[in-house]
C-alpha cells in the first residue's frame, strides 16, 4: 500500500497548478453528501481541515480555499504543512502530506499491529499516530477525488502501452528501470490504481444519481449522471487555468436553489455561538464598570447586551434546527448550547422582573462558562445524522428538551443559591433570592421527574423495558432524590433555610455528575453521547465546587467568632 502511494506522488507533480483567482462563493454552496445528510461544500471543507489541522484557516487559505486547491490541484498540496500531530514533549508540529508519507511508511509494522487492537488500549503516542494514519488515508481520498480529470484517457492509453513494453523487456523490477522509465510506471501505476481504489473512495460524494451519491471516480466508472461528471471536469479545468468565465459555467449546471444549503453556509460565516460568547463577555465588563463608577446609568445598557447574547444564541440553536431538520437536541454539544440560552435567558428575566442588576452578572457568567464549556465538545460537532435510537423527533421535541430544561433550571438554582451565600456574607437582605431558589427547584423536580418518566417511556418504546438502572437513568433520579430530599427536608424543617441553600447550591455537582459524568463510565444502553478525557475536569470542578460552598458557609461563622 505505501508504495503504490509513494508511486502517486511521484506522479502528482505532472498536474497543473490553479493561479488561485477562481471567486468560490457559489462553488462553496454545492451540496455534498456527507455523514448522512446533504450540506453544501463549505461545511465538508471546515469539518475535514479542522479535523486534519485543528485550525478554520490555513496557509492563508479559509476551509473552502484549502478544499478547491487539494481536489483540483494535488500536486500543490502536496507541500502544504497541513497534519497537526505533537512530539515526545508535546509540542505542535504540522506534517505536509509528502512528510507524512514518510513517516507513515517508517511506522508501518507499528500500524499494522495497532489496526486490531482496542483504542482503549493504545497509549497517548499510538493513538496519536494511528490518528495521524487515520487522516493520511482520508487526504488521500480527497487528492484523488479529480485526479480523473486531469490527464486524457487517451494518455492513459499511452502510457499502458508504454508500460507493457517496459515491462516485456525488464520485467517488473522498478528498480532497474532508468529514470524515464520509472516516470512511465509511475504514471501508469498510479492511473490504474486510481481507477482500482474508485470503488472506495465514497468521501467526497458529490455526484446525484436518482437516490444515490458518488465521487467523481465512482460516476464516471459507473456512467451515473455523466452531465454533472462533465461539469465537474469542466471545472478542475478552469480552476486549474484560473479561466473565472469557463468555472461560472461549469458550476451553472450545478448550482441548486436550496435555502437550506444558502443557509448554513450563512450559519457557518456567522459563528453565532461566538457571538453569544462575546456579548456575554461584554456584559460583565459593562456591569463591572457600573461599579467601578458606583452608578446605575449602565444598567440598561448592559442588560441590552446580556439580551443580545441570549437573542445570538437562540438564533444559533434556530438556525440549527431549520438546517438539520430536527427538535435542537440530538448530541451534548447541543445540550450544553441550550442549557448556556436557558441560564442566560432566565438570568435576564429576572433582572427585568426584579430589578436585580446582579442578575445580569449571573446571567451573563452561566452563558459565557456555558458556551466555552461547548466549545470542548465543538470539535465532535458536525452537525451529521443522529444515531437510530435518537432519531426520533417526538422524543426530541419532548424528553430530550424536558430534561434539559431541567439541568438548566438546577443549575439556573445552584447559581442564585451561591449568590445567596455570597449576600450573606455582605449582609444583605436574602428574602427576595431564598423564594427565588425556592421556585426554581420546584421548577426544576417538575422538569426533570416529567423528563425521566418520559425517558421511561421511550426506553419501553425502543428496547422494551421501563427502566434498566441504565448510568443515565441513574443520573436523573439521581437529580431527582436530590431535590426531593431538599425540598421535602426543608418543608418539615429537618433541614433549616441555610442546609436547604447549601444543599441547592451543591446541585450544581449532581448536575455536572448526571450530565457529563456518566458518560464517562461507557456502559448501558445509551451509548451514544459518550466523552473521554473530561474526568479530571469533572473532578476538579466538584473539588472546587465543595471547597467553594464551604468556605462561603464558614465565612460568616469566622467573622462572628473574630468579633
């Protein structure tokens, strides 16, 4: 296998190279099939460069510059330092593809002893390099996805002719053919196994036939829609002459109408989480230098802005929706997405309702951790088909929101409790905030007890029992114990005003437990959603949690005990 790619890209240098004048705002709007659902290029080109480099831009190149360059001209991306991987001291590198070629063949018996075993039992540095093994394959594809194009098939002929004398008169010892020689097989060898891997190359399906998708290879070897495989040769040749009039026509026999597809290019351009991001930032810097200044005249200002945050964020999950087709929560990404618009939303409207300018600071503190806690899960996001059990739109629409409406009321409690403890300590008046934990706990045992019985129900529905003591399950009545026990403690005064607010502001580590730490375990029926390499995070943040609400408990106990 290594040698018949060291034999392509011997023989990749022959191609042109494009004159990077081609205008790609329509190219990056074709539909691609891709992880089971048609997109439009740009998104193919941003999930595959991030997957091979970790980064939205390179060499000066966005994802749909980076793309058009490594389909029509391979010979140039040959040298792009593209493949992210880190060394013995764990710092960055980039392998070009011809770089990575070496390595990969120098490694090659350790690959193919890591090919069967279990990723749990590989080390950081053989997961590493069975990952960079992994995008080699994958680029690999892509290189070959126009190579169809560019040489005639006439030439191929030749070329095969040429070769079947070579080898009349030498045989097959490539080593002892002279360098003509060797550049003839090359050619020749790598047309054929071009045309041999077309069957498996099924990355980069951009070819409608009735119901099906095919690469560029596979319809031409197919004859499926031989007026968009023209179009598509059409194309590599203007780019790679940088003929802008002769690409414009190419790709109007292409182009499509589609809204959706419009859309998500839009979406991706957009960045809206960040946005989100962003203006809850801004909303605590304005809210601090309100106090800085000791004056109310930013208030309004600033709860206009944490509004602003909330508003990009519920387009953000919108938009999503409209592009996928489906109720807004399908992965954990997504979930983290619309607990962060629950917490900021909730936040917001009791600023308004109570006049509580600390509020916004709350508000604006939840969207901001929330939405960089989202971004550790970004990179799994590809917006794709959901796994068959999910995909399920009324259990969607209803379960899936229901519980997660109630992590984000928990958590929406746990945070006004903290804010409790902290009034205390000030010696503020707490009424007002204890009938707010309060509400938002009954809130949150109606949402969650609702979502679990309705999960209940949709595990009898999908795998015919009501309840399996599943890790996921456990985490919900696990949710669910906690507040009752709070609540029903509180009520007959087995627990006083402050056990009932520590014990709400603990909840934020049941939560993060039943949201992410059972994932972690990878065992039930609930097999999708599973995370690795975030136990030392959900670790650390219960520690800090505990240490936090204790010292914030104990303050005030020291300060009367000092005075």
């Amino acid at each position: 296998m290594i040698r018949a790619l060291f034999l392509i890209l011997l023989f990749f240098p022959h191609f042109a190279y494009a004159k990077d004048t081609i205008n790609l705002s329509e190219w990056k709007t074709l539909p691609i099939l891709h992880e089971g659902r048609v997109k439009p290029l740009d998104s193919f080109a941003r999930i595959y460069l991030k997957t091979f480099s970790q980064r939205e831009n390179i060499d000066s190149f966005n994802a749909t510059e980076w793309l058009a360059q490594t389909v029509f001209t391979p010979a140039k991306a040959l040298q792009t330092p593209l493949f992210k991987s880190r060394d013995g001291a764990g710092k960055a590198r980039y392998f070009s593809y011809e770089e990575l070629a070496v390595y990969i063949q120098t490694h090659q018996k350790e690959i193919e002893n890591l090919v069967g075993k279990n990723a749990e039992d590989r080390s950081l540095a053989q997961t590493e390099l069975m990952t960079l093994y992994e995008n080699f394959i994958l680029y690999t594809q892509l290189l070959r996805t126009t190579t169809l194009f560019l040489t005639p098939e006439e030439n191929q002929k030749d070329l095969h002719y040429k070769l079947q004398k070579i080898i009349l008169k030498k045989g097959n010892d490539f080593d002892a053919y002279t360098p003509e020689e060797k550049e003839i097989a090359a050619q020749a060898y790598s047309f054929q196994i071009l045309k041999d891997s077309a069957k498996n190359n099924v990355l980069f399906r951009v070819i409608p036939d009735e119901n099906s998708w095919f690469s560029p290879w596979a319809a031409k070897r197919g004859n499926f829609n031989p007026d968009a495989v023209q179009a598509w040769g059409a194309m590599a040749k203007a780019y790679q002459s940088g003929n802008q009039e002769e690409w414009n026509q190419a790709i109007g026999g292409l182009k499509t109408n589609s809204l959706k597809l419009k859309t998500e290019v839009i979406f991706n351009i957009l960045s809206l989480q960040h946005i989100a991001a962003l203006l809850y930032g801004l909303a605590i810097f304005c809210f601090i230098l309100s106090h800085f200044y000791k004056t109310r005249f930013f208030e309004k200002p600033t709860l206009a802005v944490l509004t602003g945050g909330v508003i990009a964020n519920f387009i953000h999950i919108a938009l999503r929706v409209y592009i996928l087709g489906r109720p807004p929560i399908g992965t954990l990404y997504e979930s983290v997405l619309f607990v962060a618009l629950v917490c900021a939303a909730g936040y917001a409207f009791l600023a308004w309702r109570q006049q509580n300018a600390n509020h916004i600071l709350l508000g604006a503190i939840s969207g901001l951790l929330l939405l960089l806690t989202a971004q550790a899960f970004a990179g799994n996001d590809t917006m794709g088909t959901l796994v068959a059990v999910l995909n399920t739109d009324f259990w969607l629409m209803t379960h899936v929101i229901c519980i997660t409406l109630g992590y984000g009321t928990c958590l929406l409690a746990s945070v006004t409790a903290h804010y409790y403890l902290i009034q205390k300590i000030r010696n503020k008046d707490t009424k007002e905030i204890f009938t707010t934990i309060k509400t938002l706990s009954i809130f949150s045992l109606l949402l969650v007890t609702v979502g679990t019985i309705l999960g209940g129900l949709w595990a009898d529905q999908s795998w015919g029992r009501f309840w399996g003591w599943d890790p996921k399950e456990n985490g919900a009545l696990l949710i669910v114990l906690w507040l009752i026990w709070g609540l029903h403690g509180h009520l007959t005064q087995h627990l006083n005003r402050m056990g009932f607010v520590i014990g709400m502001a603990l909840l934020s580590i049941i939560v993060v437990l039943a949201w992410f730490g059972v994932n972690l375990l990878s065992i039930g029926l609930h097999s999708y959603g599973f995370i690795s390499g975030v136990a030392w995070g959900i670790a650390l943040f219960c520690v800090f949690e505990m240490a936090l609400i204790g010292a914030l408990w104990l303050l005030p106990k020291w300060k009367k005990h000092e005075n």
